[in-house]
C-alpha cells in the first residue's frame, strides 16, 4: 500500500506538471521546466540499469511532426519578414513537456511499480479537484492568497489580471489552459468509468469520492474556465456508451453504476442549488461558469455574453497567400517597428479563435501539420493502452472542438501517458499487451 505522503507528494508533482507556476524572481522558469530538467539524469540512469527501453519507432515520428510544425511556423515569419516567433520553438515546448511528464512518470512508478492510465487518472483527478479548493480558498480568503505569494507560487501581476477579469485562480491554472485541461481529465474519467467500477464496486467510499470529484471539476472548474463543459459532455457521453455496451455484453454491474451516477446527480443539483441560494460569492461564480443555462432558465433564451464576443472573432482571410502561409502574426502586433497595418486588440486580427489565429499565423499548412502531430500523439497513447484508445482519440476530438474556441493545445496531456510508453521496457510493453489480448478474448 504506497504512503500518504508519497502519494500527497505525487499529487504536488502532477500539478507541478500539468499547472506549472512560474517561480517568481526567475523570469522564464516554471515548475514544469524544472522537472524537465530533472529528467535528462533519471533518463540516463535507468538507460544505464535496464536493456530495452519501451521506445519505438512512433517516437521519431512524432519528434519528426514537432519539427514540422516549428518549421512550418518559421517559413511564414520569414517569408513575411515578421518577428512573431510564438510557435517557431513548438518543437522545443514539447519536449520540455514530455521531459516533464517522465520526471512524473518515474515517481509514479517508484511509487506504483506499473502505473497504468487509471492510476494517471486518479492524480490528474486529484491534482483538478485540489486546483478548484485551492481556487475557492483563495478567493474566499486572502490569508491563503498572501500565502501563496510569500512562497513565490502566486505571481501579484496573474493575480491582478484574474481578478481585474473577475475569474476565480489556483496555482497557475486559470483561463482556457486550465478549461482544456479540466476537460481532458473529465474526458479521461469517463473513459476509466467502467473499469473503476468493476475494480471498486464494493467500496461505496471509492465510488462516491471517484463520482464528487468529476463533479467538483465539472462545477468549479467551469467557474475557472467555462471550456471544461465540453470535458463533462464528452465524459458523460463516455460512460452511457460503455454502459450500453457492457451491459449488451451482459454484464449488469455498470447498469448498477449508472443508478449511482444518477442518484449523485440529484444529490449535486440540490447542493448546487442550496450554494446558489444562501453564498454569494458561489451565485456570482456559478453565473459566469454556467451563463447559458442560467440565461435559459431567467429567460428562455441561452445567451453567452462571451459566445456572442467568439462570433465577431471568425474573420477569415481575403488572400490566397495568407490561407496557404500565414502573415506571419499571431499574437499582437505592437512590437513590430515596421507593420504598418491596423493595430489590433489583443491578438493579431483581434481574434482568439483557434482556427483563425492559426491560419493567420502560418497557414492551412501549419494548422495541418499541427492536427498530425496531435493526432500522432493520440496513436501511440491507443498503441501503448489500446483498452483504452476511444477515449484517446476522443481527446482528440476534443482538441479539434476547443480551437473552435481559443488556440490551446492538449500535448501535456497526451505527454504523461507517452512517458509511461517511454518508460518501459520491451519486456514490460509485451506482458501489458499479452495482458490486454487475454482480458478480451
């Protein structure tokens, strides 16, 4: 049984990871590149005390995609003569985060021996619902807030900027990075539902507790970021499916599951509501994170003040040259000395819409190469867990609806189950797999 603390710990490394707070008075360093940095030695050491790394071919391939994306990104800034090298070090970006993922990883399996995705899913759940107490306690309570910026993990300047916006922030989680990752991990609870269920059926502790956290992240992480609802669509879409389909198969146990589930939902509609009616502070952040629905429910109409913003946001190229490479801008233009175009608010055509942003940038041919190298990503996560490779290329799915919504992508998700690949032996993929073959027949 692994010790609390280490475990507690591996909760702090998975935030440390997946939220990475700048360290202030270092400009430049966050927690994620340290544990980066971390992981060349522990590489190096296990390479020295095992034969067969579980790495394969994908790999290079993967690396080969990064590079695309980079030089797709450096072609336009210097065909157009600009000086916007936002994606042009992408390469460089993703290897920081797959580095990251390894130091992780290697915890992980120092605590677990064999950390598989439910296990990964259990700290990403964890770090999520520690992320939104965290939030609330620090919106709530200033003694938390100055605590946390006497021990450099709050940064005074992101804190005037989330409150100046009236947003609710944990430790480096805020915004659309942390919504896409909210809902990555939503998506990944859904997907490990069932197996959850058929493994701790009988610990009603486990099940409750598994079931307040995908609510928790659903409610308060949409208070942080409103892009976690497509996460809890997803999820929910997840665990009807495996449903339906372990229950065509005959086993009824996830039938059972589902009246837990539903009883659950009753039970956080009325805690919802009871929050909703006697806190304040908790009707003023449930207004911005669920708009439309309050909107529907006051007036019959879904309206979302934000939505309506995205709409003004879809302004596409009038030239053949900017659809196939870009203009070379995605962020603003106030730092180059010779555009002499209009000045944008904000981000370049003052659009943050993810598609459009790309487009402008680099091209179709960036935004192509940049869907291969996710949609890679997902193959060799379905590779290493094909128990699992709906749910992967569902958070594919998901990445293609968020930039719908804003120019966020989901590699740092994807990289933790990558280093688990990364970090077995060919001995230890083969059992995995021969597991995996006899599990289905």
């Amino acid at each position: 049984m692994p010790n609390i603390i280490a475990i507690v710990v591996g909760v702090i490394l998975t935030s440390f990871y997946i939220f990475p707070p700048h360290i202030t008075g270092y400009p430049g360093v966050n927690t994620k590149l340290v544990m980066a940095v971390v992981a060349l030695p522990l590489l190096l050491y296990r390479k020295s005390k095992t034969t067969g790394a579980g790495i394969d071919s994908n790999l290079v391939v993967l690396v080969l995609f990064g590079l695309a994306v980079s030089a797709a990104c450096l072609l336009s800034v210097v065909i157009n003569n600009t000086h916007d090298y936002t994606y042009v070090s992408y390469i460089f970006s993703a290897l920081v985060w797959l580095a990251g993922a390894y130091t992780l990883v290697i915890y992980l399996r120092w605590i677990h021996s064999s950390p598989d995705v439910l296990v990964l899913t259990y700290y990403l759940a964890a770090t999520c619902v520690a992320q939104c107490i965290i939030a609330i306690l620090i919106n709530r309570y200033p003694a938390f807030k100055d605590f946390f910026i006497q021990v450099r993990l709050l940064d005074p300047a992101d804190i005037d900027y989330a409150e100046n916006a009236s947003r609710l922030y944990g430790i480096g989680c805020s915004y659309d990075p942390a919504g896409i990752r909210f809902a990555a991990v939503l998506t990944l609870m859904g997907g490990i539902f069932y197996n959850f269920i058929r493994l701790y059926w009988h610990k009603k502790f486990y099940v409750f507790s598994y079931l307040m956290a995908f609510f928790t992240i659903t409610v308060i992480g949409n208070m942080l970021s409103r892009t976690t609802i497509f996460g809890f669509g997803i999820g929910i879409v997840l665990i009807i499916g495996n449903a339906f389909y372990f229950r065509f198969r005959g086993d009824y146990a996830i039938g059972k599951s589902i009246k837990w589930l539903s009883g659950f939902v009753m039970v956080a509609v009325i805690v919802v509501a009871f929050l909703y009616k006697s806190d304040t502070n908790f009707r003023k952040d449930f207004r911005y994170g669920f708009e439309g629905f309050v909107s529907l429910v006051e007036t019959g109409e879904w309206n979302v003040r934000s939505n309506e913003i995205l709409k003004t946001m879809y302004r596409w190229p009038d030239s053949l040259h900017t659809w196939i490479i870009g203009d070379g801008f995605i962020e603003t233009t106030d730092n180059e000395e010779y555009y002499v175009g209009p000045r944008w608010r904000g981000y370049y055509q003052a659009s943050d819409v993810g598609y459009v942003r790309f487009i402008y940038y680099g091209g179709v041919f960036f935004l192509i190469v940049f869907a291969l190298f996710i949609l890679k990503s997902a193959m060799m996560c379905a590779k290493y867990f094909p128990e699992y490779k709906i749910t992967f290329y569902l958070l594919y799915v998901l990445q293609l609806i968020i930039w719908m919504k804003v120019a966020t992508d989901i590699f740092c998700v994807y990289a933790i189950f990558l280093a688990i690949g990364m970090s077995r032996t060919q001995e230890e993929q083969q059992k995995f797999i021969e597991e995996y073959e006899a599990y289905s027949i």
